[in-house]
C-alpha cells in the first residue's frame, strides 16, 4: 500500500468516527413533522407525504412558529423562483436574527449572496470551470479512481468484505478537491471534517452553521498560506491573477463554497448510485457489460442525479417584495425553501418519474444542480467524477454483491446532503 493510500484509510476512518459520535444540541423533532418533511426520506425515495403535497399543492404554507416559510415542491413553480435573482434574495443577512444564528456564523460565498457581489465573484471562477480548464484535470481524476480502487481491494477483509464509503465514495472526490485547489494532501483531513457535519441539522440550526464557522475559519489559514505562496490550484491562481482585487475572505468563501458543493455531494452520489445498481442488477450488468461504457455511462449519470438528486433543498431564499408563485401570493420578507428532491420527481415531467430510468428521455434540466444564477459552478466537474468512476468500479469487480440486507442500512437523518453513512459489500 501506497503512504497516500494508507493516510487516504486512516484519515476517512478517523474522519467516519467523528461524524457517528456527534452529539446533537437541539432536539428539531418538537418542531411539526410537516415542517422537517423536504428533509425527510424513505431510503433512496423523498417520503410519499411530499410526493402527495406537491401534486396537490406545489407551494405550500411550512408549519414553523415565528416566521413564514413556504416550500415549494413543483418543478415549474421552482425554476421560477431558483430562477428570478431580482424578486429573491440569497443574502444571508435575512436569516441573522430569525433563527438564533448570529453575525459571525455568516457563511459567506457565492450561495449566500447576491448580486452584484455574486456576479463579480462568480465571474472569478468560471474560467476554471469551463470543460477546456477542467480536461487538464481528467488524468489525475483517472488516476485517483484508480488508486482508490487499488484501496479498496486491499482494505476488504478475507471474505472480500469492505466499506464502499469509507475507501472509495469518499476518498475520491476528497481527493479532486485538493487537486482542484491546490490544497496539499496532508489538508485533506480538515476538509473531511467539516463537510458533511454543516449539512446535517440534526444537531440544530446553530450546530450546522458552527460547522460552517469552523470550517471557514480552517480555510481562512489555508487562504493566508497560498496568499503567501501561491500554488498551482485554483487559490492560487486566483491570487496571481487577481491579487488584492480579491479579499482573503472572498478567496475563503470562494474555497469554502467548492469544498461543500463538491465533497459530500458526490461521495453520495458514488454510494448511493452504486446501492441503485446493487439493488437491481440489471443496471450493473449494463454498465459492466457495455461495449462502449462512456456511451452508456452518460445517461446513467444524468439519470442518478435527477433520481437521487442528493441535495435535497436549494439555499432559502427571500422575497423582496410581494408576488406571486403557482397562484399563491407570497410577501416581501417571506422565507421560501425550494424542495429540489420533490421538484425533480414531478410528474408533470413525464411518466414514472418516481422511478429510476436510464432510457427514459431527460427533461429539458433537473435540478440537481440548482437553476439560475446560482446552479453549482462545479456542476460539470461532478459529472466528470461520476463518469469516471462508475465503469471502472464495475469493470474491477464484476461481482460486487451488498453485505448487507438493504434495510440495515443507516441513511443520514434531517441532512440537505442526503446519504448514507457506511455501504459495506462484498467484492467478490
């Protein structure tokens, strides 16, 4: 084993461990359980309850005391709002105050501003993510997937059994983000630490946004030291090219914004897609046997983001001022959540889209990827992952098997990132 393979077990081990002992410090089940419902799943399904509100009502009234919040679950009804950056505001700032958060948990960063700040910082990094700038990333994707592959072989015990997230879903993208920010390896760790706790509510509105304090905070020192010395990543070229134009704490959120729209949420998309394939072999095969995989991988990839789509809510946004959404009248300063999960499913797209369906014609745009201005910068850096790794993951082990029944599987609770902790199976 490689010394990057053995620190790649030991510092996703260490990292698990932490995630499964976290306490919680507020108890979200005295809210309504409507009110937790955009959250809520039945393993790889949203809940049937959600499914059931939004073809009734596509914007709906959220049972939360002090505040009015609505949740939107149609697919129309959120691309208007995902879509129109001058009737609803990202501006953290709405939220200090209404939920107990205070001024120095602000996240900062593209999801949590507006324009014009928003354009002039998204203007920043597109050109790094444009597919010409992301293609000199693909050999070292390859490689990753390959030496987490090699990893995962060696970690499975003598009956070629091995947790899938642990060496494989996590470590790769873990890995691509380094590379894309030109973070040292040894800084993986830190990255790990902080991803998945600032998604997970189940310890409270103000334990997820400590996280994303913490997680700034390490950040910060990672800025100040590519401030100092440049890199070959994206921090540092950031800082060649732009200098003091840019902030150390616009490069912070910049950073902070790729590590959480790019770590958690594609090691669940590697767990969970893979789950979707050990569940119905049917998809395996195609994959492993095709003769051509790139050409299937494709639509299998598209297919698993809108199907899953991991990211279960879209940041909330705020009325500027009185409008209309679906027919509902919707008042200036009013919270609205946009379910992206619910909305992906709709069945105004199409037939059986509670079902998983590689063939089927894509619509016109899931919205796995958010819609608008703030759809994921990262979006096609994803795609790449996920079609990396899924035909070389069934070709090395063409019997792959669960080690598990499906239902001792423990999902993640009350997350926006949705996933699961652990995925063991059998190689062989």
């Amino acid at each position: 084993m490689s010394v990057r393979s053995a620190m790649t077990t030991w510092l996703t081990r260490r990292y698990l461990a932490r995630l499964r002992s976290r306490g919680t410090s507020l108890d979200l089940s005295k809210l309504p359980d409507a009110a937790l419902l955009p959250l809520r799943r039945d393993g790889l399904d949203p809940v049937p309850e959600i499914g059931a509100l939004r073809d009734r009502e596509p914007v709906s009234r959220l049972p939360i005391p002090g505040m009015t919040v609505w949740l939107v679950s149609g697919y129309e009804e959120a691309k208007q709002v995902l879509g129109d950056a001058r009737a609803f505001s990202n501006d953290f700032a709405h939220l200090v105050g209404r939920t107990g958060v205070v001024e120095n948990h602000q996240p900062g960063g593209l999801g949590f501003c507006d324009p014009p700040d928003h354009t002039r910082l998204r203007r920043l990094l597109t050109p790094e993510f444009t597919m010409r700038r992301l293609g000199r990333l693909t050999p070292r994707i390859h490689a990753i997937v390959e030496d987490s592959l090699d990893g995962l072989a060696k970690a499975a015990d003598a009956e070629g059994r091995v947790d899938l997230v642990e060496h494989f879903a996590l470590p790769v993208p873990a890995l691509v983000i380094c590379e894309l920010l030109g973070v040292p390896y040894a800084e993986r760790q830190a990255f790990q630490q902080f991803s998945v706790a600032r998604f997970d509510v189940l310890g409270g509105v103000g334990a997820s946004f400590g996280a994303i304090s913490r997680s700034r905070d390490y950040l910060r020192g990672v800025v100040e030291q590519q401030r100092r010395c440049p890199g070959d990543g994206l921090l540092g070229m950031l800082v060649r090219e732009h200098g003091d134009s840019v902030t150390d704490e616009e490069l912070t959120g910049l950073a902070d914004g790729v590590l959480t729209g790019g770590l958690e949420t594609t090691a669940s998309m590697l767990a969970l897609g893979t789950l979707i394939m050990l569940q119905d072999r049917e998809h395996f095969t195609a994959l492993r046997d095709a003769e051509d995989p790139a050409l299937v991988v494709a639509p299998f990839v598209d297919e698993l983001l809108r199907h899953l789509t991991v990211v279960q809510t879209a940041f909330p946004r705020f009325a500027r001022e009185d409008l209309e959404v679906g027919g509902v009248r919707i008042s200036g300063g009013d919270i609205v959540i946009v379910s992206l999960s619910a909305a992906d499913r709709d069945p105004r797209l199409g037939p059986a889209m509670d079902s998983f369906d590689p063939s089927r014609p894509p619509p016109s745009s899931h919205l796995a990827f958010g819609h608008g201005i703030h759809r994921c910068i990262g979006a096609e850096l994803g795609r790449m992952e996920l079609r990396a790794a899924f035909p070389p993951l069934v070709s090395h082990f063409p019997r792959m098997s669960l080690a598990v029944p499906p239902a001792e599987l423990e999902f993640r609770k009350l997350s926006i990132v949705y996933g699961v902790d652990a995925l063991p199976v059998y190689l062989d």
